[in-house]
C-alpha cells in the first residue's frame, strides 16, 4: 500500500488508537509488555513515581507556590442536596487512594506514599445568602480565590481541598482543588464522570425512600496509583528506560538552546511570575481547513496546531531549533485508563526551521516527531533531564520554556446532576509554571478554544492579544497556502502596519541640534574628570572616554570611513562597546549593531542588508560573525592605537547623515532595517 495512504488512515484514527498502534509499532524493538500490573503487597513502602518525584523535590523548592495546583469552580443553580454532594465525593476517596495520598520523608529521607485508610474530604460551607447577590458574589469570588491559592502541605493533606460557598438559597459555588502530585488533566475527567454517578445515584435513592443505599454500580479498579508507581519503576529499571533514552538523546542531541521570546519587560533572577490569561475562539471554516490540510498529510488537527505555534516561535525569535513541551495522558495501559492519578507525561518535539522552509514542510516534520514520541512516551521526563544534564536555571525550566497542549474535554456528566444547572466558574489567578503555555481545547458541541497562559510579569496583555492574532494568521497560510515559506509570510495586520508606518514618520525637525557626540566633546571641555562611564569595578572620565573613541576614530577614517558609510559592530557589553559606537559616530559613519548570540542566518542577513564596509568586534567574537572574510575587521582587544592621534576629528556631518541602522527582531518576516 502507498506510504501516503497509510498515512492519511494513521490521522483517522482516535488518539487512543494511534497510541496503541505506536505501542504495536515499538514492539519489535521492545521487551515484551507485562500482561498486567501487578498489585502490590500492602504492606510494602511505596516509592513515589518518578512524576511524583519531581512535584515533590519542586514542592520543597517552593512549598508557596500554587503553580501545580489543578483548581476549578463550578457555580450550581437549582436545589442542591449538600448531604448527597459529601457522601459523593467520599465515595470518590473511598474508591480512588490518590485521594487519601500524602507524602513523607522516611528514616533515610526518601519520599514515601503514605495511604491513608479513609479520606479526609471535609466539605466547609461558607454562606453569603444574607448579603446581597451582588455583594454575595463578590464575596464568593473572593473566598474562592482564597481557597484555591492556599498552599498545600504534602506531608499533611489532605490533597483534595472542597468547599461549598452559598450565594443564595438556590445558588451555590463549588470549589475544587487539587495538587498535581496526586492527579491531571485526564482524572479531572474520571472525578467529574463518577461524581456526577454518585450524585445521581444518591439523590434518586433519597427520592425513593432508600435512606442510604448504595454506591453506584461502577467496575472495579483492578489497580491503584501506587501499584503503578512500583511497576513503572521495575520496568524501566528491567531495560526499558535505556532503550527510550537512546532515541531521546539522538532527537535532542547534546545542545539544549533556551528559547529567547522577545518580552515586555525584563526576566527576573528566579521565575515566579503570576500567570494571567487571553482565551479566542478558532473560527470554524479555519478548524475544518485544518483538519483537511493535516489529513492530505497524514497528519492531525493537534499536529497541525502545534505545526502553526512552532512557526510562530520561530517567528518571534528567530531561532531555528524550536523546542515545546507537549504532556502526553500516557494511559495506554487498559488497566490504568480508570484510575485517578498523575500519569501524564512531558515530551519534547523538536522542530528544526529556517525562513525557506515551506509550512507544509514544518507540519511533515512535526508529525514525525509526534509519531516517533509516541513509540517513545514512557520514559518519566525527570529521568531525561537527569540523564541529558542541560544547564540548570532557577528561572528557566530544563529543555523547553513553552508548552501546548491540546485536549478533548466532555465534562457533559454534569449537565445530568438531578436538579441544578452547571457552569463554569473562573478562580483568580495563580503562579505560572512556563513563560508562554498554548492550551487548545475541543468541546463537546465542536467549538475549539485556545487559551495563551503567560506570565503576567514579563508580558503586556496587548502583546499576548496581538501573538494570538500572529497565530491565527499563521494557521490560516498553514490551511491555505501551504507550500509558503516560512520567512516570506507577513503576519502584520492591516492596522499593525499603518501603525508602523505612524511610528516612522516625525515631521519635527531640530534645526540646531548637535550630535551626541559633540555634546561629549563639550563636556570635556567643562568637566573633563567628571566620571562618563561606569562598567563593573572600571570607570572611565569625559577626558578618558573622548581620548579613546578619538584614537580609534582617526584610525577609521584612515581606514575610508565618512559619512553613509555603514560600520558593523559586534562586541559584548563593556566599555569597548561604548568607545566604539562614538568613535564611528565621531568618524562620520553609521553604526549597525549585530548581536553575537543571534542565530548565523539573521547575523548573515543584517551584514549583506545593511552593506557594511568594515565590522568592529573582539576576538573570541569574530568567528561569530558571517562573512567576516569579506570586509575590514578590527577586534577591538588586540587593536594598538598609541600611535593615533586623541585630538577631536572634524568630519563634515549635518543632520540628515545616516547615524545607525537597528533592525527588528524579524518576528513578522526577515529583520527591517
């Protein structure tokens, strides 16, 4: 059968199929999978999961921190058995014994599993009814804020934090929130399905009289989490884990670059930044060329979504190695599907880009990244980063700084509570865990939502609206124009450029300005020990500074350059930096500033753009910089100018000589000069 075809049904499939027949295709190279989860001997200690490992050492990191914590509301209108509500969800503790987890240290200081015997799950209700509704809300809102950023402690649970706030007689606000350590995304699913069975059950057996009754009938668990954490750990010990990181280590290779998004406002020393939100709505027609393109390509939607946030990152940054992190649910097993837990797992998809690369190229490589990683998906992404040792930052997070994230949420189980209608209730913010997450969400009635989480420190909420509307571009090229490259796509609105083009145009003249560097030279002559420079332990007088970017001046004009005449200049920050810069201005000269940790195609672009005549730079830098054969080079470092005059160069300038050139970041094309 032809590679395509098999392709295009490969994309058919649920992505509960594709990750059986990725387990099927793994097989031949694999040991032979358990038939089944082995309980475990009760009375056994129970090592943590190697998931559970990181949240805990991250715990003991930050023990404040809220960025870990799955938290929900849900407003509840109609009459509300709260007694049904309580017996509910301690039939869920009694079932589920995440939900009676805690964690502890033993005699040695490792980490334990501690299962309580009978869950803790006391259910506050806090009442606003007195007040008006209005004032009642607002005071549910803010007693809901409050619950979900109390911090937990993991030595003393419980994990699951409940709370009922009534507004009114028939209005009641449901505050759910959990700890990552003891579930996700995919058990959010299985506490709505069987909250919503044990309500129902309850509340139909108190209508017919029963009194207590019994629990609905749901099939037994074969297993608990911490049987899977004690087989997990078995069977990637038994030969499986290396087998996996053997792929991983030649898909990511031995460098690990840090994404660099251009930001509004500085990084700090150590990331913790509060998270904040900008959710859009995909049109429908965009989705359904998407899913058409994506399946002409043996693709998916997801892989077609993430196709376009990759383009958009390369976009913004310029850097051609793009690396997301990408939770996978990891529930392949059929004896865990069932099971509240924290299973999923973090990936890392690759996508190596530059400007020629079409986007029907990017969405090829994209799925074969996924397709690979999901022959690939058990091994815990602690023990990668353990195992890869990338450059530790507290503010950075190891092996990838952005996240997506794609899911298919059915929480309709609610809609059948007996007696009350649901709806969402948004809680207040809480810490970020990435710089930039994109979450897209596929809902029951066919709408797809994304939601861009960043941290609220670094970014404008203007700038996070107008990426998302970069996004949506990209994914319309992606839909329609596929065989675009990459760099010759204008991401700009219509109103982005008229814009622009305002911020271009300065009708003001300055008819009697001088240049910057006159206004030094008369500084000289007034002050001339007054301190002008300040770098580390070195500081640098009037006197001191204009003597040196005049002997390195003379030397450039000895050298051709005048006025129009552009001067690259590649250094580190440091004085040479600044003498530099005076020094072409006081020879005439326009400086074009290059970046030296750029990436070699946008340092090679600026250099051919701008023309430079001769590039300044040090020597450790050079090699850095393309075509550096071409022109003048002098590396500041080793340059001898004792011999150059330090009098004031005289060079015939008025105000309408070039003085620079600073290109953009080239996040809406090739870099502008």
């Amino acid at each position: 059968m032809h590679s395509s075809n098999l392709a295009q049904r490969r994309a058919r499939l649920t992505p509960e199929q594709r990750e059986r027949l990725a387990q099927r295709l793994a097989g031949a190279h694999a040991p032979a999978p358990q038939s089944n989860i082995p309980r475990r001997n009760t009375s056994a200690r129970v090592p943590l999961s190697y998931a559970q490992q990181r949240h805990w050492f991250l715990w003991q990191l930050e023990p404040l921190s809220t960025a870990y914590h799955l938290s929900g509301g849900l407003r509840l209108t109609g009459r509300l058995d709260i007694e049904a509500l309580r017996w509910s969800f301690a039939a869920l503790g009694r079932r589920h014994e995440s939900l009676r987890t805690i964690f502890r240290a033993n005699a040695e200081g490792l980490p334990e599993q501690i299962i309580e015997d009978e869950p803790r799950l006391e259910i506050p209700l806090t009442d606003f009814s007195g007040l008006s509704l209005e004032q009642a809300r607002a005071q549910a809102g803010e007693e809901a804020s409050r619950i979900a950023g109390t911090p937990f402690d993991l030595t003393q649970g419980p994990l699951l934090r409940l709370a009922l706030i009534r507004i009114a007689p028939e209005e009641h606000l449901l505050v759910v929130v959990m700890h990552h350590i003891i579930s996700d995304a995919w058990s959010n699913r299985i506490v709505i399905d069987e909250f919503a069975a044990h309500y129902r059950a309850r509340v139909q057996q108190e209508g017919e009289g029963q009194g207590q009754g019994q629990e609905p009938s749901l099939p037994a668990l074969p297993i608990q989490y911490a049987d899977y954490a004690i087989w997990q750990r078995n069977w990637l010990e038994a030969g499986e884990k290396e087998r996996q990181l053997a792929y991983w280590r030649s898909q990511l290779g031995e460098e690990h670059p840090v994404l660099q998004l251009p930001t509004d406002h500085p990084r700090s020393s150590k990331a913790n930044y509060r998270a904040a939100r900008h959710t859009f709505t995909l049109p429908a027609g965009l989705v359904t060329r998407l899913q058409r393109q994506a399946q002409s390509q043996g693709a998916t939607l997801f892989m077609a979504l993430l196709s376009g946030f990759q383009a958009l990152l390369y976009r913004y940054t310029g850097q051609r190695d793009i690396r997301v992190g990408v939770p996978i649910a990891n529930r392949h097993r059929v004896e865990i599907e069932n099971i509240v837990g924290f299973f999923v797992n973090t990936q890392v998809l690759r996508t190596l880009m530059d400007g020629r690369m079409s986007l029907h190229a990017v969405l090829d490589q994209t799925r074969e990244a996924a397709l690979s990683a999901q022959t690939h998906q058990d091994l815990p992404f602690e023990q990668l980063v353990e195992a890869l040792q990338p450059e530790r930052n507290l503010n950075q997070n190891p092996l990838f700084q952005v996240m997506y994230n794609h899911l298919r949420e059915d929480y309709r189980a609610l809609e059948q509570l007996p007696g009350l209608t649901v709806e969402d209730h948004e809680l207040s913010e809480q810490t970020a865990q990435f710089e930039l997450t994109l979450d897209t969400v596929e809902q029951p009635d066919g709408r797809l939502e994304a939601t861009f989480t960043y941290a609220a420190e670094l970014f404008e909420p203007a700038t996070i609206a107008r990426l998302s509307g970069h996004y949506l571009h990209l994914l319309e090229q992606l839909a329609e124009h596929p065989q675009q490259s990459l760099g010759d796509i204008d991401i700009l609105s219509e109103a982005e450029r008229a814009q622009l083009k305002a911020w271009g145009i300065n009708e003001q003249r300055y008819g009697n300005a001088e240049p910057v560097h006159r206004l030094i030279e008369r500084q000289v002559e007034v002050q001339p020990e007054a301190v002008a420079l300040i770098f580390g332990d070195v500081e640098l007088s009037y006197g001191e500074l204009n003597a040196r970017a005049n002997r390195l001046a003379h030397c450039l004009i000895r050298l051709g350059v005048e006025p129009e005449v552009r001067v690259g200049i590649a250094v580190e920050r440091s004085i040479d930096m600044v003498v530099g810069l005076l020094a072409i201005l006081k020879a005439g000269g326009a400086y074009v500033p290059l970046d030296p940790e750029y990436p070699q195609e946008r340092l090679a672009y600026m250099v051919t753009d701008s023309a430079i005549g001769l590039l300044l730079t040090q020597s450790h830098i050079r090699s850095a910089i393309p075509y550096s054969d071409q022109y003048e080079v002098l590396e500041l470092d080793r340059l001898d100018l004792e011999d150059e005059s330090d009098s004031n160069p005289q060079a015939a300038l008025h105000g309408h000589n070039l003085a620079y050139i600073i290109y953009t970041s080239g996040s809406t094309g090739k870099p502008k000069g």
